[in-house]
C-alpha cells in the first residue's frame, strides 16, 4: 500500500492557516499559565502606581529577576503589559483587568493560590470526564470539591465571597420577575447565607419566609435575618435538601441550586419540593443563563469537571420536573441574564 507524501499533509495544512494558528493558539501549554501566573502574583497590583525596572520589581516581590523578566516579555509579546524601555515595565488596557480591584475581578478567577488554581488542575483529567460522565476534581485531589474547600477556610471564604456575588447578580431579576405580592410564604431551597431571602423578605412586607440550608450555612443566615430585623417573619433549618422538606410553603426557591448537581439528584431535590408543595405549591427555578454558546459551554464544562452537574434548557428542566411530578407552567429570561421557570403539580393522568 503507497503511503501519503508528507507533502500533502503539508500542504493540506497550509490551506488552513487561520484554523491552525488558532487551534495551536487554545491548545498552547504556556499562555494561558502565563496569564495565571501573573495573576497569580499579582503582577498588576505592584505596577499600579507607574512602570518600574524588573530587578526592582523582583526584589519588591521576592522573585527571581531573570524569571520576571521572560515572563513579562512573554506577556508582552502577547499584548499583556507594557515595555515602557528595555528592562522596564507598565500596565497597558489587557494589565489592568488584572488589578485585583478591577470589578471584572478577573484576577482572583486566575489566581492559581484560590479556587480558580484547583479547577485548572481538575481540567487535566477532563478526558476522563467525558469517558464517564462523572466529576473529576477528586481524582486531582482525592475527595469531592465541596468537602475538600470545606476543610480549608482560605478557600471556603473564598467560596462563600463567590457565592454571595453569584447569587447577587440574580437578586433583582429574582424580585422583580415574580409575582410576590401574591405569596404567602417562601421556602428557599438551599439558600446558603440568607442574601436572597433577606433581600426578597424586605421587599415584600407580608412575605414570610423559610430558609433550609446545611447547619453551616443555615447558621450565617439566621444570624442575617436578625441583623435585619426579619427574625419574627423567616428562620433558617439546618439540614438537606435531599430529604423532606418542610410543608406547606406556597413557593419552593431553587436559586442557584440545581446547576450542581446531575439529573438524578437534581430530580429527587424538585421531587422534595413537589412533596412539600403539596397539590397548591410552586416551584420557582432561578439560574444565570449565558445566552452566548462560548459562555455557556465553558460553564457547563466547568460544573462538569468539578461537580459532575450542568447547565440545563427549559426543555431539559422540563423533562427532570415531569420526573418529579411536575410541569412547567411560566419561563421567564430576564435582562440580566437570570431565566426564572415556574412549576407546578402536573396534572393527573
């Protein structure tokens, strides 16, 4: 049998030039730990108040001057920093989005010390994600994510700060999609510190509220709900949502909860909340939704990796819920990007 000319390969690769540099560019080993690295170290922070010679820098910082020095030619030659003269340098546009102020706060996402730095290593072992559809992140660090960052409080503070912004991108979209004025009584399923519920109690004055979360969590947010002087309408249980919730709520809110968790579990967790609603209760979805494929994709990987959970259409929540019992009555996609979805009892057969 003749073998292809290594020539036609070649050739065959030049007729793609634009595909192979940007496939090469995402599959790159160093660039995307380079910009990590520089986060990691805080690069732009140091820099913020004018260039500085990089023998300077290192020594401000306690790193290798040499090393510096090629990773900040490095990122500049990738348009990240700036060259101010030779052994010099200062932030550009891309350096700023960096500075550990910046509201995109980009740099604690890439910083390798935090939470971002565990996901990069779990990534490694996506291949094995896809062969089995299961989480990754214990086989980069021997158990399950949350119990691993609950033993750490550097990193659980680091959750629990991501969580309250996580859910405050939602807050409004959750208040105002809804026809609260026409509830009596709120659960909120897994609803962590108590943000959400502080903030939807204070805006409905007749609203009252039950929040059921893990001891720990429950905790934080009773101590909330005194602090804002809701104790008399809400409290907080500690305890799971995998088992029977507490009766008779008009709505059962799921913010932020279901995303976590794969079809099975999600399923029982919307099947506790058809329980407890009982033949009049309301189950109220609320995720961030990425209109963008990118964005989207990336999250749904993201979850995948380290908790084996997914980012799900109305139609996918659909089926989960005829599961539970179920039946989608309402979807909403509000401004912001929070889809709100309605359920209700499904209707006998």
């Amino acid at each position: 049998m003749e073998l292809p000319d290594a020539r036609d390969h070649i050739a065959g690769i030049a007729d793609v030039p634009d595909a192979s540099r940007d496939v090469t560019r995402l599959a790159d080993a160093i660039w995307p730990h380079a910009v990590r690295a520089a986060a990691t170290l805080r690069l732009a922070d140091h820099l913020a108040d004018g260039a500085k010679d990089v023998k300077d820098l290192a020594a401000r910082m306690g790193l290798d001057p040499d090393a510096l020095g090629r990773l900040l030619a490095y990122l500049v030659s990738h348009g990240v920093f700036h060259r101010a003269a030779p052994g010099v340098y200062d932030l550009n546009p891309a350096a700023r989005l960096l500075l550990d102020d910046h509201p995109a706060r980009l740099r604690a996402r890439l910083d390798q010390d935090g939470l971002a730095g565990r996901l990069d290593r779990a990534a490694a072992f996506l291949a094995d994600a896809v062969r089995t559809g299961e989480p990754v992140y214990e086989s980069a660090y021997g158990r399950p994510y949350y119990e691993d960052i609950a033993d750490d409080p550097r990193l659980l503070a680091e959750f629990d700060g991501f969580a309250h912004w996580y859910t405050g991108r939602s807050v409004a979209d959750v208040i105002e999609g809804y026809q609260w004025g026409r509830v009596g009584t709120v659960v909120d399923v897994g609803g962590g510190s108590g943000m959400l519920l502080t903030r939807l109690l204070q805006a409905y004055p007749r609203l009252r509220g039950v929040l059921i979360d893990l001891p720990s969590s429950a905790a934080k947010a009773e101590a909330a709900f005194d602090a804002a002087g809701l104790s008399g309408r809400c409290e907080a249980i500690g305890g799971s949502f995998f088992d029977p919730l507490p009766r008779g709520g008009d709505v059962y809110l799921l913010s932020g909860v279901l995303i976590d968790w794969d079809d099975q579990s999600a399923t029982t967790i919307l099947r506790r909340c058809a329980e407890a609603g009982g033949a009049h209760g309301r189950v109220l979805v609320a995720e961030q939704w990425e209109v963008d494929e990118a964005a989207f994709t990336d999250e749904d990987l993201r979850i995948l990796v380290l908790v084996g959970g997914r980012v799900r259409t109305p139609e996918h929540l659909g089926t989960l819920a005829a599961r539970a019992g179920l039946t989608v009555l309402t979807t909403r996609l509000n401004p912001r990007g929070v889809r709100l979805v309605e359920l209700g009892p499904a209707p006998a057969a």
